[in-house]
C-alpha cells in the first residue's frame, strides 16, 4: 500500500506521516530530507547550488539512507549523518533552488519510486500524489495556515537548539511556499483525487486519526 502526503513547508506532514506509518507498520519516506541532503553536498564541495552539472556528477553516486531510532529518523549522507545539518538555516534557505533542478528531480524521483516499490509505504514531500507515486493507493494534501506553520517550526527549531524568530521563519515559509509552487518542474500542487485536510485547528491525534480512518476506508470499501 502507498500513501502519498503531499503539502507546503510547515504543514506538519512529516510529523504525521511518521506518526501514521508507526501506526500502520509501514516504513516511512521523507522526500524533503533527500533534497535538502542534495543541498548540503552541495554546500560542503562549495558548489553553486544553481549548477546542475556539477551537482549531478557528485549526486548520481552519493548515497542517501535513512536509519529510524526510538528519537526519530537519522539521514546518512555516504555514511556521514547529516540529521542536524539539513535543517540548519543555510539548507533550508537554498534547497528550492537545488529542488528546481531538473536531473536534481529526476533523480530523486527515481530513487523514491524503488524505495516504494519494495514496501509499504508512507511517503511525504510535494509532488509524491502527482508524480512520484501518482496511483498511490491513498492521496493527502496537507495545508495550514503560515501564522500556524511559523509557530510550528519554531517550536520544532528550539528543540534542536536553533533559535530564529518567528516573523522570519514566517517570511521563510512564504518565501518557500511561493518558490516551491512556481517552479516549472512538479511543482507543489494539489492531486485531483487527493483528500485535502486543514490542520491549523486540529490536534495532531485528531490528524493522525483523520487519516488512519481514510486507510481503513481504503482498506474495507463501503
Ligand atoms: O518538506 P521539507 O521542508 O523538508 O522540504 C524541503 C524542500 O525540498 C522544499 O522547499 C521543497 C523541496 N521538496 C520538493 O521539491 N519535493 C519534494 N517531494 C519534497 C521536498
């Protein structure tokens, strides 16, 4: 079974795929975290991270794994983990760029699709319902408001020790949302046949339930 959970930054998608995938002893994929680690191997070879040849050459052979502990999912970057750096402001601020590369995608695209096509699966990012997995068995588009969203990453950030204010995550997050929905390849979009849910006034219990209740549908037609 594939479920596709697609949504602009701060939607707490990733919150509530993982939560969803425990739940349903699927394995979870994080799409995001492959395009910022794309991000960060470009900042560490000093690459212009609009350089898509040479991002490439050095993308094609890197490996990107995910390993899940009791604290949460850890990313290795050939084996480096790089969990923290890819959050790190200087990820997080260039990885629309990278993510609007055409072969960058491609890539990506390719490996998530071999990854799905051995389990079942959670996978989240923006473009997983319309082009990743577009006869994903279950389709949500997540969406809450940028005042909640801001709140939200904040809160995340704090605990993992970084601490920017809160009306600049706010612009960062309509900056992405802006960058991520215009872009000319897959860009952020809504799947025609995705269940749209609104999280700005739900709890995430009330979100996970949500949509562990579309699964039981899914699972047992009326
Ligand atoms: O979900 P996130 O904030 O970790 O995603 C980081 C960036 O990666 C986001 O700005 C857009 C890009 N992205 C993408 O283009 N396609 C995906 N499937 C997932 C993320």
């Amino acid at each position: 079974m594939q479920i596709a959970i697609d949504g602009p930054a701060g939607s707490g998608k990733s919150t509530i795929a993982k939560l969803v995938a425990n739940r349903l002893g699927f394995i979870y994929c994080d799409t995001g975290a492959m395009y910022r680690t794309a991000t960060v191997m470009a900042q560490r070879l000093g690459l212009d991270y609009g350089d898509e040849a040479a991002i490439m050459a050095h993308l094609e052979p890197l490996e990107i794994t995910f390993k899940p502990t009791a604290d949460g999912q850890l990313v290795f970057m050939d084996g480096v983990d790089v969990t923290l750096a890819i959050r790190e402001p200087e990820a997080t601020n260039n990885v629309s760029q990278v993510s609007a590369l055409p072969a960058v995608r491609a890539n990506m695209v390719a490996r998530q699709r071999e990854i799905a096509a051995k389990h079942n699966i959670v996978m989240d990012g923006r473009d997983i319902g319309t082009t990743v997995l577009p006869d994903a068995d279950l389709k949500i588009f997540m969406v809450a408001s940028v005042a909640e969203r801001a709140k939200r990453r904040y809160k995340e950030n704090l605990v993992k020790g970084i601490d920017t204010p809160l009306a600049v995550l706010a612009h960062e997050i309509e900056e992405r949302d802006r960058k991520d929905s215009t872009r000319a390849v897959s860009p952020l979009r809504e799947a025609a046949d995705a269940v749209r849910i609104d999280s700005s006034a739900m709890t995430i219990d009330e979100e996970v339930a949500a949509i562990l209740k579309l699964v039981q549908e899914k699972r047992q037609p009326r």
